[in-house]
C-alpha cells in the first residue's frame, strides 16, 4: 500500500521508516507468493499492473475492516480519527471544501486530512482515496455517489465590456460578443449550451480559449468578453462588483454535485462526518443549492 501510494519504493521506505532495499525485496517476496507482478518498474516510475491495483483494493478494505475492528475495541468508534483522503476540482475545493475541513481539524485533534485539488479525474481505488467531490453527473460505475447539491452554469462580463459593447437580451445575441471559453483542447468554433439537455444551444467563435476558470474570468474582469462559469466560482466577483450576471432570464443549465465512494468503502465516521459538514455549507450558502437528504 505504501508503494502504492507514493508510486515509489524510495518514498515508501521512507514513510515505514525502512530501508528501500528492505521494501524492494518484501515486495518481490510477495510477488512471488502471489505468482504475479504486483508493480511495473522502471528507472524512472513505479505504477500498479492490473493484478496489482485489483490486489491493493482487497488490501485496503481488509486494513479498513481491521482498523474499524480496532476502533470499537477502543470505544472510539463515533469520533473521528485517523486519515481521510479527499480529491475535488481546484476551484470548489479551494473555496468550499478547504473551509471545511479546516474546521473540522479544528473539531477534532485526532483527525488528519489529504486533501487532492486536482481538475482531473481521480481513480480513487489506484490512488489510495477515501473519497472524491465531483461536479456533472459520474461516468464511473464501479463507485458508489451521494448527491449533496447543485449548482448552475451562468454568464458573466465586466461593467465596463457590458457598457461598451452592450448587454445581450437574449442567449443567441452571445454570438455577436467575445467569448472566453475555459477549454485548452478546443479551436476555432465551439458550441455553447445553456438549459441542460432540454435547453438549447449556438455556435460562436470564442475570442480566448483557456484552460484555467481563475484565468478565464481573470481575464473577463479585465474587460476581455464574456465568459461562462458555475456560480460559486463567480459569486465572490459579482458581489464586488468586478462582474455582472446578465441572461437572468435564459434558463441555466444545472450541474448537481456528488460525493463518490469506492465500491467496497464503508461510510466511516470520518467519512459520514465530512458529508455531514458539507451538505450543511450547501444550505447555508445562497448560491449553492443543497440536496435534500
């Protein structure tokens, strides 16, 4: 697991306070018992075989089992304690996930948190995660999801583009503005979609393609065009007045938001604390909907 985790069998010692010689040759050992290779080496990374990330699964659900073993024997089974891992997207977690954490730290002493911000998606079995915030509905089957809210996909630009240029009435007017897209793959034309599948949707020419939200609307503060984002990435500017929603009246597309748990994962107490926490910032917040539970 150690290997596993840091993808090297020099951090893994490290981490267990062994020699890497001692760690390389317990894992050729086991390898050996096993009768396949757990491990693809080369000189320059260390990543799981198919064998090996089906074997490290197994392996973490028994340490969890036996670590929640300990914890009733300890009487300590509705305290958090020990580690929870946390992967969300830079921006939400950033924002929204990092104030929570911090108080729960700040709750519980026994408590230790790794958090990922990362806007890639995150296999959380090959990674060693506990769980993962994801916004748009999950592709992957194999994990289990808990939808804790919604948020909606606005528009926004600078009061002073929106006076030069003027305010578009209507969705379709976007084709006549500039556009910031936060999209490093695409070029040249792109589609725009605003009211979920049932909406509706036009063609433009975005002047900046970017692939960084705090970029794109960086960009839009300084007068640039238009950009399209999620509502708790824009509500700090809009309340300051460094931008302005306008389509108030174009239906929004709305994004739910999940927590997702490996298969085999039990909701903890570490874990069960943690959503607790941020459904209630999902109803205290206006611009985050909270789903009802």
């Amino acid at each position: 697991m150690a290997v596993a985790d840091h993808a090297s069998f020099i951090g893994a010692s490290r981490k267990l306070a062994l020699s890497p010689t001692t760690v390389t040759r317990t894992i050729k050992n086991l390898e050996a018992v096993l009768g396949v290779s757990l491990f693809s080496r080369t000189t320059r990374s260390v990543r799981l075989t198919t064998e090996g990330a089906d074997f490290l699964a197994r392996c973490r659900a028994a340490i969890v089992d036996l670590d929640d073993a300990i914890t009733v024997a300890q009487g300590a089974a509705t305290v958090p304690r020990g580690e929870l891992s946390i992967t969300a997207p830079v921006v939400f977690g950033r924002l929204h996930i990092l104030p929570v954490i911090t108080e729960l730290l700040k709750a519980w002493p026994q408590l230790n948190i790794r958090l990922f911000l990362t806007d890639r998606v995150v296999h959380l079995v090959e990674e060693g995660i506990d769980l993962a915030i994801r916004i748009a509905p999950p592709q992957d089957s194999a994990l289990k999801m808990q939808k804790i809210g919604e948020v909606q996909k606005i528009f926004v630009a600078s009061p002073a583009y929106l006076k030069k240029h003027g305010e578009p009435q209507v969705f379709e007017d976007l084709a006549t503005h500039s556009l910031i897209e936060v999209n490093e793959y695409a070029a040249g034309y792109s589609e725009w979609r605003q009211g979920g599948k049932s909406g509706f949707s036009i063609r433009v020419s975005p002047r900046l393609f970017v692939n960084s939200v705090d970029a794109a609307l960086t960009a839009a503060i300084e007068d640039l065009g238009i950009v399209t984002a999620l509502s708790y990435q824009t509500h700090q500017f809009v309340e300051n007045g460094q931008l302005r929603r306008i389509l108030t009246d174009t239906p929004v597309s709305v994004l739910p938001v999940f927590i997702l748990f490996p298969v085999k994962e039990r909701q903890s107490v570490n874990v069960r604390t943690f959503v607790s926490a941020m459904k209630d910032r999902f109803m205290t917040k206006r611009y985050l909907k909270a789903y009802p539970t």
